[in-house]
C-alpha cells in the first residue's frame, strides 16, 4: 500500500492492459498530462471492471502491480477522459474490492 502522503491518481477511462511500464508511463504523460517519475501511484482499470494496473516510480525504477479479481469487480469511477484523485482509505478500499465512495477521510 502507499505510504501516507502519496498522491494516488486513477484514470478513470479503461485503457489497454496489454501495455507494459512504457506504455502506461506514456499514457501517464499524454493522457494525463503528469510525470510518471515523480511517486504518484497511479492506478489503471481494464475494460472489465475486475482488472487492475497499478504504476509507480519507487526511485529507482518503474514499478507496475496487477490485480485481477476471480468472482468480483472493482468500483471504478465513471468512465471519463482525465483522472480524479483518491485519498490513502479511498484506494486501500478500491483495493480490497470495497466501494471506495463510501470512505470519507478524517
């Protein structure tokens, strides 16, 4: 999980999970309009709604996570171009296939 701080990014359209680090590293800095190199988590959604890609730059390197649910889908936001900022409960929820609208920061 990302350490308390961490600004933590979803795309909220689904893009292609064939793509590898440079390939969401691009979207990242195309789509986005943001550094992938800076520590922002940023967290990616299939067009199925259980998989999910996570990138990040540890300060050394890229690195990308994969999560795909067997019998659930995850809560995504609603499918629009951009991203929308999660707070650190927010994601944990998302995660754990919790509905992370539900989750309020204290």
């Amino acid at each position: 999980m990302p350490s308390e701080g961490v600004r933590i990014l979803i795309a909220t359209k689904p893009v292609d999970f064939r793509k590898g680090h440079d390939g969401l590293a691009a979207l990242v800095q195309s789509a986005l309009a943001e550094d992938p190199f800076t520590g922002t988590v940023f967290v990616f959604r299939a067009k199925r709604a259980d998989r999910m890609k996570i990138l990040y730059w540890d300060g050394s390197g890229l690195v990308m996570a994969y999560k795909r649910l067997e019998d659930h889908e995850f809560t995504w936001p609603a499918i629009r171009d951009g991203a929308m900022t999660l707070h650190r409960a927010q994601f944990e929820a998302l995660f754990v296939c919790l509905d992370w609208r539900k989750v309020r920061a204290l």
